[in-house]
C-alpha cells in the first residue's frame, strides 16, 4: 500500500523546496537518465483509500520542513 500524496516531484524540485526551508544552498549536478529510467513515476494513494479511509493531508513542503526541524533538533 502506497501512502503518497498522488503528486509527483521532480529531484530538483525537492532540492529547491530543501534549499528554501533550510537556508542552505545544496549543491547538485544534472546527469543523463540512467538506462531503464523511468521518466516519471507517481506514487497512488487509491488503495490505502479504499482499505483505511486515507488520504493525504501534508504537501511536499509541509514533510520537508518537518524533517528538516527534527533533524535540527538532533543537532543541538
């Protein structure tokens, strides 16, 4: 059973969202797409659902930022 938000992200979008909440730059480069890449692969949520009444309720930067303040925390 996936539990996802049923949207997808692309890495650097998730970068980009990181380097904003943590105020740090990440560094990164571009590559080609390894062979059997996927282009893109979305996560549903449609079976936990159906069997558990579930349903996202955080978005990608709500999990991010939550991370990031636990791993702050840590840390200290």
């Amino acid at each position: 059973v996936n539990l996802s938000t049923g949207v997808g992200s692309s890495v650097l979008e998730i970068v980009n969202i990181a380097e904003n909440i943590t105020n740090q730059n990440i560094p990164y480069e571009f590559n080609l797409r390894r062979e059997g890449d996927p282009a893109s692969l979305i996560s549903s949520f449609q079976k936990a659902q159906k069997l558990f009444n579930w349903a996202p309720k955080y978005s990608m930067e709500d999990i991010v930022r939550s991370m990031w303040n636990i791993y702050r925390m840590e840390g200290q």
